[in-house]
C-alpha cells in the first residue's frame, strides 16, 4: 500500500549560499535544523497518519536524531546531485528542495507535501491528501504587478525567455501533489534548470524563480494552496492575518522568526517533550501581537527616513 509523506529538505555545503535569510552565519547549520525539528514534530503530531521525514545530505547530529527517532521522524540521505548550480550563486543551497523532490518520488509513496523548515504545523492536513487527487498545491503570496519584488521577478522572466509573462507568484513553502503530477512537474524544473546553466542566468528568487514558470505551463493542474498554510511576516515589517485562528490554516510559515519565535518552540519542546497551547504559540510566533522589540524596530526605522 503505497503512502502519504510530509517532508522537509535541508542541504548544507559551506562553500554553498543560502541566501540572505539567517543572520548568523556561524549558527546556520543548528537553526535550521532546530527549525526543522518544530516543523517536522509538530507535522507527525497533527498528521500522525502520514510518514514525516527529513531529507538532508549531511549526518543529522545525535541531539536531533534521538528526538526524530523518538518521535517516528525518518531520516533521508540524499546527496545533492541534481538542481544544483555550484558555489557562489546566492540562493544555490535552496534549489536543493527540488533536488529533494525529485529523489523523494522514488520512494514508496503516492501523495507528498513539500515544507520550508520555518513552519509550524498545527493540525491535520487530510483534507489537502483529497485535493492533490487533482490538483498540484502551491501557496500564492498574493503580489500585485507593482509590488516590488514581483516587478523584479517579472524583468528577470522577461529576460529569461525573453518575452513579458506576468506569472502568479506562487512560494517555495509549500508544494503538495500526486506522484504522477509532480513527476511531470519535476521534470519540466529540470528543463527550466538545464536552460538557466545553459544561458549562465541567475535568477535572485532562488528555487521560487523555476517553480513559478513551471507552475505558469501547468496552470490548469495547479491549485492555490491558501487554504492550508499562510506566510506571516512578523518583525518590523508586521503583516499577521487572523487565519491562524479564524478560519484556520493548518501550516503556520513565519519566515522572520527562523531565528527567534521558531528556537524558543524547540527550546520548549526540547524540555518538555510537547508543545505549548496555541494560544502560547501564536504569541511566541509574534502572531496574536507584536512584541515590543518589533514594534521599536519599525518606529525606528520610521524616524530614518
């Protein structure tokens, strides 16, 4: 009987760019892995019907291994042999969720969903597993054609293939489909990514940049997945919907708190052995408000300009 798996990937190389996301550089390897931790023990306790794993081409350090075993996580070795664009490329470290993908297909299930690290599963997602029976779930960030960053991504596109293409700005976070679907969807980032090496083209949007054309072919297979998980953007740029309690989603992605809400909720369960109430969560997340330190930051910022 084949199976439902929810996964995320996690590639280290020190002489590899992650982009710009982590602050400290020296502690890269442990946030993101106590990031990990969070979102893959908190996806196994609201899905406890679906594997969970983590897929990773370095050795997971024991102090992560006994809480993955403990709590039925599984371990994927994969080296980082396909999407991937060599040293000095800015984003070069998050294509390796495409790499991830592709290995992942060859394995014993028929359903999958894809999660950045930086996530917090709340509850169940059996509702998703009907919708991938048809439809590819990616999560529309919902940016107007004179937002900033999909003006620039529209340029980069315009050079890339050289014609303007005002493409939906589907996220990395998030990516759910069927074996059959996603194998095709795999195989068309693989065209995307051999014409980028062909053409000597980086693209500043890292894996987002292939997703989002190849999502733009498959339109009519291809679902918003805001229903499930939302991308809250908390610090001095605050922008929280409600949605992690009215009208909830399931995937809580808070990007801006890699370093800060994401380490005290491992920190918390690395202690206790569970969770907080959610009530608790939202506010160590910075959703229910925002903390004093964010809101100094942006009058801050504020007096600067």
């Amino acid at each position: 009987m084949r199976k439902k798996i929810i996964f995320c990937a996690y590639a280290y190389d020190a002489n590899m760019s992650a982009g710009v996301n982590i602050a400290s550089k020296e502690k890269a390897k442990s946030t993101y892995l106590e990031n990990a931790t969070v979102a893959l023990v908190s996806a196994k306790k609201s899905n406890c019907n679906c594997d969970v794993a983590i897929v990773t081409n370095i050795d997971i350090p024991n102090q992560y291994k006994e809480i993955y075993k403990y709590n039925d996580i599984i371990i994927y070795k994969q080296e980082f042999d396909s999407f991937s664009f060599g040293a000095n490329y800015k984003w070069g470290l998050a294509f390796y969720k495409l790499c991830a993908l592709k290995n992942m297909l060859n394995k014993e299930y028929d359903k999958f969903l894809l999660l950045d690290t930086d996530v917090y599963v709340q509850s169940s997602l059996d509702d998703l597993w009907e919708e991938t029976i048809h439809n590819i779930m990616l999560y529309d960030v919902n940016h107007r054609l004179t937002n900033h960053d999909c003006n620039q991504f529209n340029l980069e596109v315009k050079s890339f293939l050289g014609e303007e293409r005002a493409l939906t700005n589907y996220g990395g976070e998030f990516i759910a489909g069927n074996l059959q679907q996603l194998a095709y969807f795999v195989d068309e980032c693989e065209k995307i990514y051999e014409r980028m090496m062909a053409q000597k083209f980086e693209t500043n949007f890292g894996d987002e940049f292939i997703i989002r054309i190849v999502a733009d072919y498959m339109r009519a297979n291809v679902k918003n997945s805001a229903a499930y998980v939302y991308r809250f953007w908390t610090g001095s740029f605050y922008l929280v919907s409600t949605c992690y309690s009215a009208n909830p989603v399931s995937v809580l992605h808070v990007p801006a708190e890699k370093e800060r809400g994401m380490l005290k909720l491992f920190k918390y369960f690395y202690k206790h052995r569970i969770f907080p109430a959610n009530r608790r969560i939202y506010r160590i997340l910075g959703l229910s408000h925002q903390p004093i330190r964010s809101k100094l930051q942006k009058y801050l910022i504020a007096l600067r300009r």
